[in-house]
C-alpha cells in the first residue's frame, strides 16, 4: 500500500489559500493608507507632499496701546514686577542704569533662581550718554579667573 496524505482541517498546507489571504490583508492596508493620504492632503497636513495650505503667516509681533511703556527718564523691566520696582527704586535714588540693571538682577537671582542669578548668565549692553557709544557684556556662566577646579572633597 502507498502512502497516503492526511488533511488537518486547521493546519492548511496549501500555498494558495496563504496568498489570497496575504493579498487580501495588503490591499486592504494599501486602501487605509491611500484614503488617510488623501484625507490629511485635504485637511492641508501633508506639506512633505507639496500641498500647502494657503494660511500666511505674519511675522510681527502684535502688541495693543495697554502694552506700550512710555518715560522721559528711564524704563526698568525685567521677569517679575517686584524686580523692576526695585531697579525703579535705585533710579529714584540717584543711581545710574547699570545700577538698576545690577539690583535687577540680583532680585532675579532670588525670585528666579533657576535661570538667572549666581551661577547663572547674562548679557548687558551699556550706551554711553556723552560718546553714544555702546559697550556689550557677557556675563554667561564664567568663574573668576584665580577659580580652581576641586575633586573629592569627602575621601
């Protein structure tokens, strides 16, 4: 007697039956995918096709009348009101801009310590009432000179 083959119901052997239903799955997704191009490149998403949505932008920074400062002497402003009062404050009491600037900030450090402060960084820039000439300063995370670098203290 020959051999005979066994079917198992559940464990298909035929290589068609596989096909149709691999190419049933990818045209499926292939149509999921062509339907969300086609919906996003309506909505406008899809500038890295090309198709762009006609909204321009408009660079400038709008500002209402409620937002403009306006003083013959001077104007203090800094990231919390109380600081700006108090570089106000040492302008009234006869200090110059750096002054301000300097009490400013060091209000900054206390109210702000997480970006600004001891340890932290600036820039100032100082315009000169009698040359009108403009000095820069970088003030950015820099230690002193004669600072030295100190490894493991607790040994």
């Amino acid at each position: 007697m020959g051999k005979q083959d066994i079917k198992f119901p559940l464990l298909s052997s035929d290589d068609s039956t596989r096909r149709k239903k691999w190419s049933k799955a990818l045209w499926f997704l292939l149509g999921i995918v062509v339907i969300a191009c086609v919906g996003l490149a309506i909505k406008g998403d899809l500038k890295f096709l090309g198709v762009r949505n006609d909204v321009k932008y408009d660079k400038r920074i709008r500002f209402t009348n409620s937002d403009v400062v306006e003083s013959q002497k001077a104007v203090v402003a800094a990231d919390d009101g109380r600081c700006s009062e108090i570089g106000i404050s040492v302008l009234k009491m006869g200090g110059h801009a750096v002054d301000a600037a300097v009490a400013t900030a060091l209000c900054l450090g206390v109210v702000n310590p997480m970006s600004s402060g001891i340890g932290g960084g600036g820039f100032m820039v100082v315009l000169s009432s009698s040359t009108s000439d403009a000095q820069a300063f970088d003030t950015r995370e820099t230690a002193p000179g004669a600072a030295s670098q100190v490894h493991n203290l607790c040994v």
